[in-house]
C-alpha cells in the first residue's frame, strides 16, 4: 500500500478504536456468583374466601401407637393343609375327588390296585382263620377243664393263644384302614370270607378342599413317597411378610393386623401368629407370619398383600393428617407451613410409622406449627399455575 493510501485510511482506523473503547468503559463485570444463585421458595398467599375452606391443624406433642406397613405373600395355613402321601404302591384305577372338591376326613380320594392291598386282606383273612380256631380249641379245652379231663396249664395256654390270635385280627383290621380301607369294606370282609377283592383307596387325612390334584389314572404309585393330593382349609390363610431390625421391636405374637387386597374392598382381619427366631442372611429381615381371615375364600396362594401391623408399643412425637402430606417433583414428601403474614410455604420433612390416618414426622416440622391438611392439593396445583 501506498504512503497515500494509508495516510487516507488512518482517520477510519482510528474513528473505529474510539468506539471500541466507548463500548469497553460503559460495559461493568457482572457480580460474581450471579449464575449459580439460587432463589428462595416464595410463600404463596390466596384469597380470604379460599382460605376459609381450607383446614388448618396446630400439631402437637401427642402419645400413639403405631402402625407397621409391610408387604406379604399368602400361603395355605400350615396346621389346617397337607399333602396326601400314597399309603399303597401300585396303579391308580380311578379318580374320585377333583381339585376343588369339599371333603371331609376320611373321604375317598382315588382308587389304587395294589399288591400291597391284596397282601393286607390275605393277612386279615389268615388272622381272622387263626382267631376263629383258637377260640374253638379254647371253647372244648374249658368242657375238658370242668370234667377235670385237661390239666389247668394246657387250659390257660389255649387262653393265651386265643387271646393273641383275637390281637392278630385287630393288628391287620388296622393295617387295612392304614391302606385306606373303609370300615364298611372291613365289615365286609369280616363277615364273608369270599368276600370280592376291594380297592385300595386313598383317603383324605384332613377335612377341607382339594386344592391340588398330582396324580392321573394309570400313573405308578409308590408307597409313602408319591404326593397324590393337596388339601386345605381355606377359611383361614398365612401371609409370610417380612420385618427389618429397625421395626422388629414394634411386632409381637398376638397383635392384630390388616390385610389389603385389591379382591376386596375392605381389609381382612389377622393376628400375628408366629415371629422368627432367625433372619434371613440374603435380606436381613425377619419373618412375620399372620393368620388372615379369609372366610370369603378372597385370598389365594402366593398372592402379593399389603399388611398394617397394630403395635402396641406407645410413642411420642408430631402426627400429620395423611391429606397434609404432599410430594413435589423429585417425589420427596413436603407440607404447607402457615407463616406468621397468614402466607403459605413449602418445608420439607421426613415421616415413619403410619399412625391412624396419618403419619408421624421424624423430621422437619414441631409442635406449635401449622400446616394445612384439606386442601393442601388445591394450594399445590395453584402454586404451581
């Protein structure tokens, strides 16, 4: 470029630094911290009329009983269910009882040809031959006795034999029922020795209802080891649930419980039956077994359950209604405190044990202070518009 050229150019340069340096002196640093402040929550206030409907509770240092909440899964009742064992071995012939079924003890369940069947009634009918000629023998050797032609030694050993024969006969009367034969069978057999072969039968141990059937006809049974049948009584059912050490002091053998269940509109009653001795190594919780009422028939095996635990352990503290109880975004629970202007601010807490139809704060609020219980919904969402 030429002399001239930037002899020409030099006014603009220097016309264009000025103004950098106007703009450089009007412009001040911004306040450090500014873009990480946070603003505090603003009270909100409503209209006279609004706050006419809501309800405001003064909390105070109260005396209660708490209620433990947990979750439960339900189980037959271990003393009122079992699972029938085959007495016999052998080939099913027959079903008699389906699942569902309302039995009483000593009903018959299946049918069963059986080898063990057939030797049982041979051992009857042997015992009874034995019995009857032993009686016999001991009937003739009391003439002899009383014409003094036998001797009082030969008399009292027909007794004894005729006495362990009659012991025979009762021994296999019992082997046959233990095989599920009825008493009308044995009558039966006892009163004609050519009697026909009668089947073995299994038996309902238990009165109640055949909630599982295991076997088919045909299928092999063996004695003593094949499951054939489940039967229970219904009209109560265990909930196992599960306590953490922490809540372990409030939960006793004997206390009453609830147990809620989407079937029913109302929580069915229980009591807490049995607390264990052990816990277990996987989730450190202790087991709780509840006997629930379920005349109804609405609780099922293995259906999840909500259970209240009444404690009868007292305590103190601060109680909220479970309507003042609120959650924000984040899912954290929080209440409306009324401040001293009459305004409204969130205050975060932290509750426990739920205690009648609210629930003790273990933290974030005190006695003398005020929340709003109904309507505290309506403050949120018109906080939030």
């Amino acid at each position: 470029m030429s002399k001239r050229s930037i002899a020409a150019a030099a006014p603009a340069l220097a016309a264009i630094l000025a103004l950098a340096g106007l703009v450089a002196g009007c412009s001040s640093p911004a306040p450090a911290g500014d873009s990480t402040a946070v603003a505090k929550p603003a009270a909100f206030t409503v209209t006279p009329a609004q706050r006419a409907r809501l309800h405001i509770v003064t909390l105070a240092d109260t005396a209660f009983t708490p209620t433990l909440e947990v979750t439960g899964t339900v189980a037959f009742n271990g003393d009122r269910s079992t699972q029938v064992l085959a007495p016999i071995s052998g080939p099913v012939t027959r079903l008699i009882a389906d699942i569902g079924a309302v039995v009483k003890a000593g009903a018959p369940l299946a049918a069963v040809t059986s080898p063990d069947y057939a030797s049982a009634v041979a051992g009857y009918r042997k015992a009874q031959d034995a019995s009857r000629n032993a009686q016999r023998i001991l009937t003739l050797d009391e003439q002899l006795f009383q014409n003094d032609a036998l001797a009082r030694s030969d008399l009292d050993q027909a007794r004894t034999d005729a006495s362990s024969a009659a012991a025979d006969v009762d021994a296999a009367i019992q082997t046959l029922r233990s095989l599920g034969v009825s008493d009308s069978a044995v009558a039966r057999l006892r009163s004609d020795a050519q009697a026909g072969p009668v089947e073995g039968v299994i038996r309902a141990p238990i009165p109640g209802v055949v909630v599982e059937k295991l076997i088919n006809p045909g299928q092999l049974l063996q004695a003593g080891s094949t499951p054939t049948f489940t039967i229970a009584d219904l009209t109560t059912m265990w909930v196992m649930a599960s306590v953490y050490p922490n809540d372990l002091d409030l939960v006793h053998a004997g206390q009453t419980a609830s147990v809620y269940t989407d079937a029913s509109p109302r929580p069915l009653a229980g009591r807490v039956d049995y607390v264990a001795a052990l816990v277990d190594p996987g989730t450190k919780a202790t087991a709780v077994r509840i006997v629930a009422d379920n005349a109804r028939q609405l609780l099922k095996k293995d259906m999840f359950v909500r259970v209240e635990i009444h404690s009868r352990e007292v305590r103190h503290g601060v109680v909220i209604p479970s309507s003042a109880l609120l959650r924000n975004e984040d899912n954290l629970p929080f209440v409306f405190v009324v401040q001293a202007d009459g305004s409204f601010l969130r205050r975060s807490i932290t509750y426990g044990y739920r205690v009648g139809d609210g629930y003790q704060v273990t933290s974030g609020l005190a006695a003398g202070d005020k929340v709003v219980a109904d309507g505290a919904l309506f403050i949120q969402f018109a906080e939030s518009q």
